[in-house]
C-alpha cells in the first residue's frame, strides 16, 4: 500500500495556485455597462432619473434587511402565536 499524503513541495505548488486564483478573482474592477447593442432597462414609473447600472443591481433594503447582532442577555417566554396551531 502506498502512502498518499502529499509532498511539502506538491503542497506549496497547491498552496501558491490557490494564491494566484485568489487575486486574480479581485483584479478587474471597472464600471457596469449595458451588453453591445442592449440598453438599460426603462426608468422606474414616476422617476426623475434613469438608474445607473451599480444602482440597479444594489438591493434595496426592504431586500437585504440589517442583521442584528444583539445577543439575548435573559431567557424571555415568547408572544402568543396565533399561526402556531398543531398539524393535521
């Protein structure tokens, strides 16, 4: 049976092209643009303003809601549910 671990030099070639796909991931940086021959999408009804493309891929915040961190300091018995009812 043979021993399958790798090599320390097999490890530092793993180690260095993990590396390399890393920060060529965070290389090209530049504005969006519309496709060739495509236009953005019409202006949302009653706005002053065409959106620029970063504003309309940027969620809203009704989309992404603020997390939050606040941590329980006391056990606190739960509100009634009137939705929590037994199955069947």
């Amino acid at each position: 049976m043979t021993d399958q671990r790798m090599t320390r030099p097999a490890r530092a070639a793993l180690a260095s092209a993990v590396a390399v796909l890393a920060l060529a991931g965070c290389g090209g940086k530049s504005e969006l643009q519309p496709a060739p021959g495509q236009s953005l999408p019409p202006a949302p009804y009653a706005a002053e303003v065409q959106p620029t493309p970063s504003e309309l891929i940027t969620p809203s915040v009704q989309a992404r809601p603020q997390r939050s961190d606040e941590l329980l300091r006391r056990s606190e018995e739960r509100r009634e549910d009137r939705f929590n009812l037994p199955p069947g």
